[in-house]
C-alpha cells in the first residue's frame, strides 16, 4: 500500500518540517514582491484601475503571507526551546 501523504499541520509539526515551510515561504514572499513590483510598474506606466486594484490585493496577500512567516517562526523559536 501506498503511504497517503498528509497535510501541513503547524501544531504536530517537526522542527524540520517548520524549516522546510519557512523555506518555501520565502521563496512565496520573494514571487510575490516581484510580482507586485510588475503590477506597480504596469499601474504607473498606464494608471488603470485594474492595475490598481491588483496593487492593492497583492499588497494585502504579502501582509498575510508575512504573519503567516511570522506564526512559523514562533513555532520555530517554541520548537527549539523544547528540544
């Protein structure tokens, strides 16, 4: 039998297993600046609404994806002191 893969828990989580999503988070916070950064240039470039309105969404998913980095890191810091 195949072993099922399962999902990202953040309170059963290993030490290792923080590093690695702290890891592929980054990575997600860099993609997504780069892409906000194209989205400020198209916006200023061409002042459409849309571009704007993308602006301010992708602002709003980097906010959210640096608490979420942030919850990690304290899992982290609470990992690290236990063992």
């Amino acid at each position: 039998m195949k072993k099922q893969k399962t999902k990202f828990v953040l309170a059963e989580a290993t030490l290792e297993e923080v590093n690695k999503q702290l890891k592929i988070n980054m990575f997600v916070i860099v993609l997504v600046a780069l892409i906000l950064l194209l989205n400020i240039a198209n916006f200023m470039q061409s002042y459409s609404l849309f571009y704007g309105l993308l602006v301010v969404v992708m602002i709003f998913f980097l906010f959210i994806i640096i608490k979420s980095r942030q919850i990690l890191e304290m899992r982290k810091k609470a990992l690290t002191r236990v063992e």
